[in-house]
C-alpha cells in the first residue's frame, strides 16, 4: 500500500511516499529531504492528530460564543465526534480564560479548554 | 382598504407622483412589489440630469426632460437630496462627430436648452484635463447635472408620507378588477380598492396595464451595465461626458456622482420580455465599458472599481420613441406612464407635475391640502459637519459618535436614523442607499455584520431573518448551535 | 485638548505590543484607542491555533495571543479607549476621535503609532460578473458570523483564493456542518501555508483547483451558483472549461489591503507596493513623530512577526520622545528591491543606525534555491542560497550594524533575488 503526502515540518513541504504493508506498518518513506520528513510520515500514516478549535454557546456573557481548544491534538477521526459533544454544550458566564469545558472528552484524554474569558 | 389614488411601483416616477397628489385633499397609497422603494430602475441608472438636447422635437419627452431639469434644484433642495450642476459635454473624435454636434444643438435650442455652446478642444482640453488627446471639440449644455437617483426615490416618499400619503412595501399587483367605479387590487398584502389608479411599474408597467385589458405597448428590458469606481479616481472626470448619440441611446457615458466617485456606463442590450429580473453583469458588457472609457479617458482604469451593477431600462416596443403619460384606452381612470427610460429621471419632477395637473382636469372634486409639507428634513450627515458640529451633535445624541461604516465615516445615530424613518431601511442595502454605510471601498467588509445587528436590534428580529434585497436574499441562516 | 506622549491607533496585536514596548522603556502618558469594542483586532475572531509558534516558542489560538498582550497592558498605566474611532490626524499630530462616551475628542500626542491593520480585498475589486445576490462574502466576514456571532454565514460553499484565512475558513465552515465544494485559486501555486493546504483541505477532502476563478456568479435573492473555469498562464479564462457549481455562499480570500485612509489623508508617504507607509528601521513615516506597525504597514502571515515589528516602532516612539529628536532629520540610505524581491521594508535606513536592521520583503514567484543579496555598491552585505521561497511566506534578512557604519551613504542598499 502507498500513500502520499506533503511534509509540513517546514515550510519546504516536500512531497513524500510512504509504504505500507497490510497492518499498516510503515516500510518506506521516501522524497523527504531530512529526519523529521521520515518522522512526520510515519506519525501521519500510524496515528495521525490534530489540535480542534471551535466555539460553544454561552448565556449571559458579552458575546453569545465562547471560543474552546483541545488541550492537545486528537485522533484525527475522532475530530467530527467531538464536535457533536461540544455542540450539544451551553454555558453561562462567566468563564476563565483556560477553564476546562469538557474533561476528557470522548475518552480521548484531552481536555476541552475555553480560549478566551467571557 | 379604501383609497382614492393607488400608485402602482415606487420608482422616482412613482414616489414623485406620490407626492404630488399628497397636496390633495385625497386618500393615496403606493403600491411596491419590492422591500423597498427604488429598486428597479431608479437604483442603477446614470444618475444624470439631462440638458435636453437628446429628444425630438416637439415631443412630450423633449418638453418634460427641459421643465425637469430646470426644476431638478429646486426639488432637491426642497427634498434635501444630493444634487450638482456640474453641466455635460458631448465629445467629439471626428468632423462627423461634430456634426453630430450640431445636429444635437439645433435640437437643443428648439427643444429650449438653455445656454449651449460648442467648444473647441483646448476649451475642452481646460475643461477636462484627462481626456483623450483625439478629441477635438465638444457640445457644451451647462444645465446639465447629476444626482442621487434613489435618494430622489426615498425623500419623495418620506415627504410624501409626512403628508399622509400610506406606502404599502413588498405589495406586488397580481391582478386588478373594476367593478363599481372601483379597482380592486390583489396585491401580496391583501385587496387595496382605489377609485384610480397610476401605472409608475416601470419595466412592468406591460404587465399591470395588460390586468385591464389594456395591451397598448410592450416594455422590454433593456439592460445597462455600470462601473463605480473609488474616489480615489473622484478628479479624473469634472463633467458628464458622453458620447456622440447612437441608435441604442446615448452611448456609454462617463461622469462624476454626487458623492465623489466616478461612474461609467452603460451597456445597452435589448432582453427577453421575460428577463425583466436579470440583472447579471457579464463579461463582454464590462469589457465593453472598459474599451469605450478608454478611448475618452485613457488614464482611467478599473483597478479601483468599487463595483459593477446593471439595471434595466423600460424601453418601448416598435417605433414609438416618447413617453407614454395618458388615461389608458381601457379605462379613463387609471393613468399608464410607459417607456419612462432617460431622461425619465430628469424629466420625473416635471412628470409628476405633469400627472398632477392631468389628474385635477381628470378628478376637480379634490382641492388642495392647505397644510402641505413641502420641504423633508435633512438626514444627518454627520461627515458633512465641522468640528464643532459634530461636537455639540454627539453631546446630544452619543449615536452619532459611534463609527460603524469606517470607509465612508457613517455614525450609529445615521444607521438608526435610515431604519426608523418614515419607509425606513428594512434591509442592509437600504440602509446603504439611505446612508451610504458600506458603499465605501471595503464594501461592507467590517460595517456589514454590524449593520445587520443594528438592523436587527432596531426591528426587534432575529439576525438571520435580514436580508440584503428583501425576499430570501437572506445574510446569515441558522444558528450555528 | 487632551495631551498624552504617544498615541496608539488601533488595540490589535501591533499596537498592544508597540504600546507595551514604549511603556517599557518609559514613555509615560500613552493612550490606546481602538475602535471595537474589546481589544485584540483581528485576532478575536482567529480561534484556530497556530500563533506565538516564534514568540512564545508555543501554539496558541488568537484569542490566546491577544489575551497575553491584553493582560500585560492591564498591568500598566496605559489608558485605552475602545469603541473609539479616528477620523483624522491634524498637523501638529492632533488626533481627532470620536465614540459614544466621550463624544468629540481633540488628542495632542507628542509621538502617533499607526496600527490600524488591514482589510480584505472585497469582490468589486475582482471584477466578477454576475447577479447582486446575497451570499457573496470575503471569508473574514464569513469567519466574524461564524466565530463571534454565532451564525452560519452558508451552507454549501465555494472559497476563492487559497490565501490562510479562505483555507482555515474551508475546515472551520466543515466542522460546523456546511459543505464546502472546493477552493479555487487563480494562480497556479497556493498563497497560503502548506500545513493549512494539508490540514484544512486534504484532511477533509475539499479539492483545491489551481489556475481556476469563478467568472460568474448566479441567483437574484440568494446566491444560487457560481461558473467557474481554469486560467491559461496570463490568468484569462480558457473557453470550454467553464463548470458550474451550486452553491449558496461564495466566500473571497483574495488578498488584504493595508487600510491606510487615515494615513493617507495626514499626508503621508505610501508605497505603491505594500500599500503600507514608507518607513525607516524606527518605522517611522515621513510625517516625523509618526510611526507605523503590524499589517497597517505590510500585510504579514505571522502574527509574532507584527509583535516584532510593533517592538520596533514602541521603542522608535520612545526614542523619538525622550530625546525630543523632532529637530533631528537623519539622512537616509534608501532600501530599493530588486529581480524576484518585490518589495522591502524598511524602505530606509538612518545611516546613524545604532543596532542591526532586519529587511523584510516577498519575493514575486516562487523560487527553487532562489539567491538572496544585499549590496551596497560593490559591496555584498548579505549573499545566500535558500532551498524555497513563495509570494505567500515573508522572509527577512539582517544587516549588521557594524556594517551600516561602512556603508557608501550615496548609494543605495540593494536587496536582490535570482532564480
């Protein structure tokens, strides 16, 4: 199996290729012009995570939007579930800027932290 | 409801004639399809005051176009409308151009233009310091002006309703019987009864005569396309200046507005009787725009376009070149105005005291109001006053030290002004054409969220429910949660 | 009159910084007047992470960055007026501002720093044919409904131009549930960063189309749809390759345009190219006790390269106050841009700089080991190879100080790019 990418490590972007056997171990990784190249592949083929922004509703504050984090990157796939979570959420003020919202939200081990104070 | 006069659309014919018949002692409504007034014709035209050059000889037109410019100043100074005499120049590239000219002054003297002359092209060269260097003469009609079309629109109607004329918005005709000495008009809102009726729809003035039977003329949309440029470019152009005339009008024209930007236009191309909603700006319109200004100012660009728009002029089917401003043939109580195109802005005050008179011949059982309300206060401008103007403004009224409209330093006070007038706004380009909030160069880029939100806090409704047009021009939809 | 030592003209992230760093170094009256009504500009409404990466060495969200800033001036005597706008800035660097509090202000500043940020190009300027529907719409305002307000500014989108904001604008209107057709981009390489390209396109599976436009638009209430078609290489539409695409929104991230009014009409010197002020290594416009910072002056893609640059204009200011340097016009050895460099700033240097002046500039195309020098006669200041450089990525290089003292103050300094 062979996948391709584009490195984001540095602004250079290089293009890579990975293969991959069935499991999805990572044999190859080639066109990266350094380590972190090799690095980067392999984190994106095997796990791949993303930090998440977004807002939550809020009563009786300034603005009706508060916006929130992740307190480090999640599962890629696990991106559009959390946002149904947070979405089903309403807060009222006051809020702290880095109050933790949602505590370990779909069991992933992150937080879901506000962003600003309202 | 029970009227003595419906005015059908809510164009400058239509407000202006509104208005006219608000000196009477008479009950009289105007009808509007849109969600606002001025939204056909009257928004995205030339904005020209005609010299009156252009028409025949003899016709109504030609009559109507001279009396309307010569008492364009005074409406609008009544009407406190954005008005400038700043005089038109036909200009000419070739001896037959300039005998063009000659045609044109010939014309304009029997048509009773005052004060014309023909200039050679170092008078034009001083008049005009960016034309083009193959222009060597031009027709020179100090009469000639421009204005703020649909401001023209707005003030009417609110000095109309100060005296007590009732307008009826997003209040389309969709079908008129007469029965009793009486029309019943099925309108969106409901059936209006009225003892007359005048026809001011414009493009679809067609459509409302045909709804009694009458089926004299045809309307087709003839449409323009336009230019409007920053005001950066506001010292390229002192003069209207136009083109010699051809057969599809006047040519394409460039010129100042009232407010110090530069517009250029239009296009002129003939559409389907049934386009009279297509006011797309294509391709080949712009690029034509773009290649005729060229040749007059060639210094003139469209990098600082701000925008383009097109409107639709209600040109008259076959060979019949005048307007149309009589008693239908069907019924002699309701007034068609057919083929209003230009200079039907500049001859509207004229028209509207045309109709008024025809109207008192056709109905003397209406005297005259004693307690007429001639004169519409102006809105503020708060950009227009000095320092301490706007000092001992703001202590009165803190609004109006609020900036929303950054590019064109519009107040909150404005804003809330042009939504809780008479006809108020009821929708972002309303409040644009009133105030001129985000007709700056950003375009609304910062203004335009904040102006919804002043819209919706002043009609008590929720943001998603403004819109741009009226309609489902809505701006935002649900909440995002 | 109101009397303060500097006056700073905008509350985002140029003038906290530029007004923290003169407060630092002393200056005593300063007064911040911003015209939302909270501070933090632009930044409040970029929820997404990716700031602070070079100035905290940490990935904060926008409000976060601004909120740091915030803070920091809560902490000083620095007096602030929000939902204050300036309308004017007289001779004798009188300001004039207006909000609903105070009404009329007349303000006597001894120094001004202008940090009035930029605005979107909006689509009159693109010349798009088509309908005057609703849903046309440049992304930051998209980004304002959406982030701060709470609203849903489309449904099923089409983004022009692949600059960041229309990018982060692609996954944040996926998120919230919208469909998000494609992202065209007129030129054939994207304005926006490539880890934007992966995350918030490839990642969700919206196609980015390059060398394509929209050359219509559709629909007289709402927005219906949109033609698009792709551009032969002088960027003209290619016939036959029209397509059209329903949707109800069409979001413009088409560039940003200093917002300079007010600059202009003090009278102050514009480069046609940034369409920011001219300045000097102090940011200092050719309006003396003027000085200029963040996008206001050139548009950046880093927020922490504005906190840098609002540092420099802060201690300009400073300087410029304490020692009274208003009689002081020192000479100045222009810096002009030359090949692939499109422009610099500063666009001078005081041939009595005191420390090292970074020149900051874009390159016009995109260069593969592209050569960037900086010469000064015969004299080569700064020669070296770089492995990439893109319009859509601001690089800078330093000029060492000892080497200012040495340099031919007749000519100029020149800063070249090669293929």
């Amino acid at each position: 199996m062979k996948k391709d990418m584009i490195c984001i490590s540095c602004p250079l972007g290089c293009p890579l290729s990975v293969e991959m056997d069935e499991s999805g171990k990572v044999l190859s990784v080639s066109g990266n012009s350094c380590k972190r190249g090799e690095q980067y592949a392999i984190d994106e083929c095997t796990n791949p995570v993303r930090m998440l922004t977004t807002t939550i509703r809020v009563h009786g504050g300034a603005l009706p939007m508060i916006p929130v984090k992740t307190s480090a990157p999640i599962p890629k796939g696990k991106m559009m579930e959390c946002m149904q979570v947070i979405n089903r959420m309403a807060l009222d003020a006051p809020i702290r800027m880095g109050e933790v919202i949602i505590c370990n939200i779909c069991d992933t081990g992150v937080d879901i932290i506000a962003t600003n104070e309202l | 409801m029970q009227y003595d006069v419906a005015v059908i659309g809510a164009g400058v014919c239509g407000a202006m004639i509104t208005r006219e018949l608000s000196k009477l002692e008479l009950q009289v409504v105007m009808l509007e399809k849109y969600n606002d007034v001025a939204m056909g014709t009257s928004k995205a035209n030339s904005a020209i005051v005609h010299a009156g050059f252009d028409a025949e000889n003899g016709t109504l037109k030609a009559k109507l176009n001279v009396q309307g410019a010569s008492l364009m100043a005074y409406y609008c100074n009544k009407l406190n409308v954005p008005y400038k005499n700043i005089g038109s120049l036909v200009v000419a590239y070739s001896w037959e151009d300039m005998q063009t000219l000659d045609i044109l002054f010939e014309r304009g003297f029997q048509n009773g233009v005052p004060n014309m002359e023909i200039i050679s092209k170092e008078k034009l060269k001083a008049m005009e310091p960016h034309i083009s260097d193959t222009a060597i003469g031009a027709l020179w009609a100090p009469t000639a002006g421009i204005v703020s079309p649909y401001e023209l629109a707005i003030a009417a109607t609110e000095n109309a309703i100060m005296n007590g004329a009732r307008v009826m918005r997003n209040s389309g005709v969709f079908d008129i019987e007469y029965k009793n000495d009486m029309f019943f008009i099925s309108t969106a809102k409901g059936v209006i009864k009225a003892k007359y009726i005048i026809n001011c729809a414009g493009v679809f003035a067609d459509k409302i005569a045909g709804m009694i039977g009458d089926e004299s003329f045809k309307i087709i949309p003839r449409k323009g396309e336009y230019y409007l440029l920053d005001k950066i470019e506001g010292n390229m152009v002192n003069h209207v200046l136009f083109q010699c005339p051809s057969k599809m009008g006047k040519g394409i024209l460039v010129s100042p507005t009232v407010h110090g930007n530069v517009l250029m236009g239009p296009t002129a191309i003939d559409l389907d009787f049934d386009s009279k909603l297509d006011l797309d700006t294509t391709i080949d319109g712009l690029n034509t725009i773009k290649q005729e200004i060229h040749a007059v100012i060639p210094e003139l660009t469209t990098r600082n376009a701000i925008t383009s728009f097109a409107g639709l002029r209600a040109h008259l089917e076959g060979d019949e070149c005048d307007f149309i401003i009589r008693p239908s043939e069907k019924n002699e109580h309701f007034i068609n105005l057919a083929g209003i195109e230009s200079p039907g802005l500049t001859a509207a005050p004229a028209i509207a005291r045309y109709v008024g008179e025809m109207f008192c011949e056709m109905a003397p059982e209406y005297t005259k109001k004693e307690n007429f309300i001639s004169r519409r206060p102006a809105p503020v401008r708060v950009r227009e006053l000095s320092l301490e103007e706007r000092k001992k403004l703001i202590e009165k009224d803190k609004r109006y030290g609020r900036v929303v409209c950054r590019c064109e330093g519009i107040t909150e006070g404005e804003i809330v002004d042009a939504i809780t007038a008479p006809c108020g706004a009821r929708d972002v380009d309303g409040v644009k054409r009133r105030t001129r909030a985000g007709m700056g160069r950003c375009q609304a880029g910062f203004c335009g969220a904040k102006v919804v939100e002043l819209l919706a806090r002043e009609l008590d409704v929720p943001m998603n429910q403004i819109t741009k047009h009226g309609d489902n021009s809505k701006i935002v939809f649900k909440k995002t949660k | 009159m109101l009397k303060y030592d500097l006056v700073v003209i905008g509350g985002g992230p140029a003038g906290l910084a530029a007004a923290l760093k003169a407060k630092e170094l002393g200056v005593d009256k300063i007064l911040i007047l911003e015209r939302s009504t909270t501070l933090g500009g632009i930044l409040r409404q970029c929820i997404h992470t990716g700031f602070g990466l070079h100035h905290f060495g940490e990935e904060l969200s926008g409000p976060e960055y601004a909120y740091r800033f915030i803070k920091d001036v809560e902490k000083t005597d620095i007096e602030i007026k929000v939902d204050t706008m300036v309308t004017d800035i007289l001779t004798g660097n009188t300001v004039i501002a207006t909000n609903n509090v105070d009404g009329l202000m007349e303000i006597q500043a001894t120094a001004i720093i202008l940090a009035m940020g930029c605005r979107e190009r909006p689509r009159g300027a693109l010349e798009i044919p088509g309908s005057r529907a609703s849903g046309i719409m440049t992304a930051g305002t998209a980004q304002k409904y959406v982030n701060i307000e709470g609203y849903m500014p489309g449904k099923k989108i089409v983004i022009l131009g692949s600059g960041d904001i229309g990018l982060i604008m692609a996954r944040r209107m996926t998120l919230e549930g919208a469909k998000v057709e494609m992202v065209c981009e007129l030129m054939p390489y994207s304005g926006g960063l490539t880890r934007n390209i992966v995350q918030c396109l490839d990642d969700l599976n919206i196609p980015l189309k390059l060398s394509c436009t929209v050359i219509q638009t559709h629909g007289i209430e709402r927005l219906e749809g949109v033609t698009i078609a792709n551009v032969d290489e002088n960027r003209k539409p290619i016939p036959g390759t029209e397509q059209y695409i329903e949707c109800d929104t069409l979001m413009l991230s088409v560039g940003l345009i200093p917002e300079n009014e007010l600059t202009r009409n003090a009278g102050i010197m514009i480069d046609p190219i940034t369409g920011g002020a001219i300045v000097d290594e102090n940011r200092q416009t050719s309006r003396p006790g003027i000085f200029a910072c963040g996008n206001v002056l050139q548009v950046h893609d880093l927020v922490d390269y504005v906190t840098q640059e609002s540092y420099t204009a802060g201690e300009g200011a400073a300087k410029y106050i304490q020692t009274k340097a208003k009689n002081r016009r020192p000479k100045y050895i222009p810096v002009c841009p030359e090949g692939g460099a499109r422009y610099v700033v500063p666009q001078n240097i005081s041939s009595d700089a005191d420390s090292d002046v970074k020149l900051y500039f874009r390159v016009r195309d995109v260069y593969k080991n592209g050569r960037i020098t900086v010469t000064n006669g015969d004299t080569v200041l700064y020669s070296k190879k770089k492995p990439k450089l893109t319009p859509g990525e601001m690089e800078y290089v330093t000029v060492k100080v000892e080497d200012i003292k040495k340099l031919d103050k007749k000519l100029p300094i020149i800063v070249k790019v090669e293929g």
